[in-house]
C-alpha cells in the first residue's frame, strides 16, 4: 500500500496537528513510532484520525513524544497532495500574582450583627483538619497566643459534655478573623466543611477576613476542590514557617500606630 508520510518529530501533548488535503479525500492516521513501524510493516496499529472527506483535518496530539501523519487512498482511489502543520498547545491560563507582602486587605473586624453584647469574642478563630493539628494549628495557635491574641481553637474551647456544633458556631461568631487551613484531610472532613462554610459567610464588602493556609497541597488541588478559595490571599507552609504566618496575622490583627 503506497501512503504519504509526515514526520512531525516530536510534539507536545495538546499541540493541533493540521493536515490539509487537495484533489481527494483519504485516510489520515497520527501515529507515534511504535504503531508507525507496525503500520509500515502491514501490521495493526492504533491510530488516531480516520477517513477525512473536509479538509483541513484537526487533530489533538494526545500525549508528548515523537509523531507521525501518514495519507492514504486504500480503498478510494484517486489521488491526494497534502501538507501538515502543527500547532503548538495554548498557553496555561494567566493569574495575576498577589503580593505577598501585603495582608491589608484581609478583613479583622467584627460585623456588629453577628456579636451580641456580653458574648465572648476571640482574635482568631482556627479551622483545621485533626491531621493538621499538631503540623500547623497547635503550634499557630500557641505563637499567636504569645503575641497576645485570644484564639480559638478545639482544644482550648471545648469540654466534655459540649455541644461541639453551638461551641463551634459561637466561635464562628464571635471571632474577628478566619484561620482556615487548607489541606488534603481538610477537603475529606466533615467538620472543617461545617467551619468554612460558616467563615464564607463573614465575607462583607467584597474584602475577605479569612487568611487560607496551605498545607501540603498545592494551587491545583485547591483550584479543583474550591476555585474561589484558589483566588484568595494565602499563606502556605512550603514557603513561610509556622512563626512567620503567625506573625503576620498578629500584625493585620493588632495593627500598630
């Protein structure tokens, strides 16, 4: 069987191959090294393409590596000139950076609505998976403590015997900012769910007063389980120590003159 061969060398996965046919249609195959050899040979071989009767044809490269087109006529008859291009993959979707210096615009006081006279009120309220506690809330909380701050924490709020439900809803309330801790436990928990669900509804004004935390998780697994919290300012472990988050919350949260 008498066929044209495009040697396309090696591509990228998402890349477009372009084959552009004149005077017939004909059979069109993309096919990496192995299934090329196996097609030359008269063997079977996988393929991705088939008969194209409109040209251009388009074709989306399915994985990186090294490619081939080949066109044939078996079976039409006829003939056919072609020609291939390839186009590269598009780029990764664009995100502004955050300067993370800047924590200003994270929210720290207390919707009036929410905080009823007499009624405790903490600095920092920490929501956090039980996997996470001893990596990153307990000693979070012990660093803002010993800057002053009143923090909420499970193991310092509740008791035998407690409501775990109205004691976290109290603190919800009653706390001036969201500590969230962002992990892979985190997104399989039910209770952290509870808490961050109810720190979503403290965003007033478009500003946000809660600081998400990244622990062992990266953008991309945040984007896929939560995209608004992907776009939020954030902190994460890979990058700063547990001291210097704790000290920048106790910073927005106490500010100076």
């Amino acid at each position: 069987m008498e066929f044209a061969v495009h040697d396309l060398g090696r591509c990228e996965r998402g890349s477009v191959v372009v084959v552009s046919l004149k005077g017939n249609a004909a059979n069109v195959r993309l096919m990496n090294p192995n299934n090329f050899r196996a097609y030359k040979n008269g063997r079977k071989a996988r393929f991705h393409g088939g008969l194209v009767k409109r040209s251009p044809a388009r074709i989306k490269v399915p994985s990186s590596g090294h490619w081939y087109v080949t066109v044939d006529l078996a079976g039409l008859g006829g003939k056919v000139r072609s020609s291939v291009s390839v186009e590269p993959p598009p780029l990764p979707t664009f995100r502004s950076s955050v300067d993370p210096a800047s924590l200003s615009h994270i929210r720290h006081d207390v919707p009036p609505a929410l905080v009823t006279e007499g009624q405790q009120v903490w600095d920092v309220f920490i929501s956090h998976a039980g996997e996470d506690k001893a990596a990153v809330a307990q000693p979070l909380a012990e660093h803002l403590r010993t800057a002053g701050l009143d923090v909420w924490l499970d193991t310092f709020e509740l008791r035998i015997g407690d409501s775990l439900r109205r004691k976290i809803d109290a603190g919800l309330a009653g706390s001036r900012f969201g500590v969230v801790v962002l992990s892979k436990p985190f997104f399989r928990k039910g209770w952290p769910q509870y808490e961050l669900d109810g720190l979503v509804t403290r965003y007033v004004s478009g500003e946000q007063n809660l600081l998400p935390i990244w622990h062992e998780i990266t953008r991309d697994e945040v984007m896929a389980q939560s995209p608004s919290l992907a776009d939020k300012i954030a902190r994460s472990t890979a990058q700063y120590t547990i001291g210097e988050i704790a000290r920048e919350i106790a910073e927005v949260v106490n500010p100076g003159p």
